[in-house]
C-alpha cells in the first residue's frame, strides 16, 4: 500500500478520490455539535437541497473560490484535499480542523501530522467570507470543506458527483485525537488498525492511502520504505519493476 512512486497532481486514481470524499461527507455531526449558525437539517438527516432557497449560489461561490486559488497554487488541490482527511479522520466532518487554541482545548492544526503540513487555511477562510456575504449565517465550514474537497477532485481530474449538505461545525476540537491520524512511519498493522476503529477494512485503507498520491511528498516520508526492505516483499516489487521504475528509484536513492 505504501509503494507510491508517481507524487504529481496530474496523475490521479479518481476511485481514491471518489472514495475519500463520498465515505466522509456521508458522516454526520455529533451530537454534542451545532449547527453554524442554529439551522439543522430536517431530522438530523444531510440533505442534497439542504441550501437551495437560503443559498443557492453556494456551489459557485465555492468553485470560482477554489479556482482563485488554484490558478495560483496548483498544488492546493492536493492541501484541500488532505486537509478534509484530516479533519474527518478525527471525529468526524465538522471543520474542527479549522479551531485555533482556546483556554479550554489544544486545537487540531498544531498536533504531530498537521503542524507545519496542512495547508490552506486561508483558503477556506476567503471562500467562507465570500459565501457570508451572499448567505450571512447559514453555511457552516464543515459544508466548505465538503465542496473544496469535491473540487480539488474534479480539477484534478477526479469524478464529480452530487454531494447532501447540512453537517455541523464543531465547537471544540481535539489535539490529542489528531495526533492519531494514521503515520506513514507506523507498521501496517497500526494503521490498519486505525482505519477499522472507523469502520473500514483493508480495502478502504489502501483507496484511501492512495488518495495521497495527489500532490507532492516529503521523500523522507517514504524513502526509508523503498529502501530497507528487511526481507520484505517490496523487494520483490521492485526487482520485478520496469527498467523505467529502477532508474527512478536509483535517482531518489541519490
């Protein structure tokens, strides 16, 4: 599952994606949230039409936002795309990702996997004004999030698809829960783990892994899987690998 050479935007698996986003905008809020501002959505339940006569605009407002950025930072579709992860990962999709620090709880942005990493804060946070200024108090980050993400997708050459609104903002956020996300320095079977204390199997996690191959990596996040192999079968993988493969794995080796 970790074996991913190909780190440029351009080269995509649209099921990764499809996958990433349709299983995390499907959850809904906890309990203990609230709505931004007070306006649920009928019986706790998502809604595809949920913003159809309070904001209509919204699904524009979202796309010529993210277009903005990406026009001058193509590699913010891969940030927008994992910072959504990000969030869901923990505790759900309720923007809690998005909290700075308070007197009462450590925020999410500052754990081990998101500090100095997850990107594009302000990019949510201009999208978020622009919609206020057309929809004051009705859309909640969390919903944001959702269609950022689905467009990072779609630009990047991924599936569109139609996505049900009305999730929750969360109130508090959890730094300590952050620090659980899924490490590519841990063995699989910590990771593994992890994804079924979500309710995914083996096969959710390696779509879900390989929505990372969006976008650029760190080489120090991966180079010490291609190289010390310990008796593994990557080795296998790699001698079996094309003469086009080798030669990539010699130049990173350098």
């Amino acid at each position: 599952m970790h074996f991913f050479l190909k780190m440029d935007y351009k080269f995509l698996c649209p099921s990764a994606f499809f996958c990433i986003i349709c299983f995390f905008s499907a959850i809904n809020g906890r309990p203990d949230y609230i709505y931004y501002p007070s306006r649920p959505a009928d019986n706790g339940m998502l809604s595809y039409s949920f913003y159809d006569n309070s904001c209509p605009n919204l699904n524009m407002i979202v796309r010529w936002g993210f277009w903005a950025a990406y026009i001058n930072d193509t590699r913010i579709a891969a940030s927008l795309l994992r910072l959504h992860f990000h969030d869901c990962f923990v505790n759900g999709c309720d923007a809690s990702i998005l909290l700075d620090d308070t007197k009462d709880f450590k925020g999410e942005k500052n754990a081990l996997p998101n500090r100095n990493s997850v990107r594009g804060f302000e990019v949510i946070e201009s999208i978020k004004a622009n919609v206020e200024k057309a929809c004051p108090s009705i859309v909640s980050c969390a919903d944001i999030l959702v269609l950022v993400a689905r467009e990072a997708v779609v630009t990047s050459g991924g599936p569109n698809w139609p996505i049900p609104l009305g999730r929750r903002d969360g109130i508090t956020a959890s730094e300590a829960a952050a620090n659980q996300l899924p490490s590519p320095f841990e063995p699989l079977e910590n990771i593994t783990a992890k994804f079924v204390s979500k309710g995914l199997d083996i096969n959710d996690m390696v779509v879900l892994s390989g929505g990372h191959t969006i976008g650029f990596a760190q080489c120090s996040t991966f180079k010490r899987r291609l190289f010390d192999y310990k008796g593994t079968d990557l080795i296998i993988c790699i001698t079996r690998a094309s003469s086009t493969i080798r030669a990539f794995l010699s130049l990173i080796k350098l």
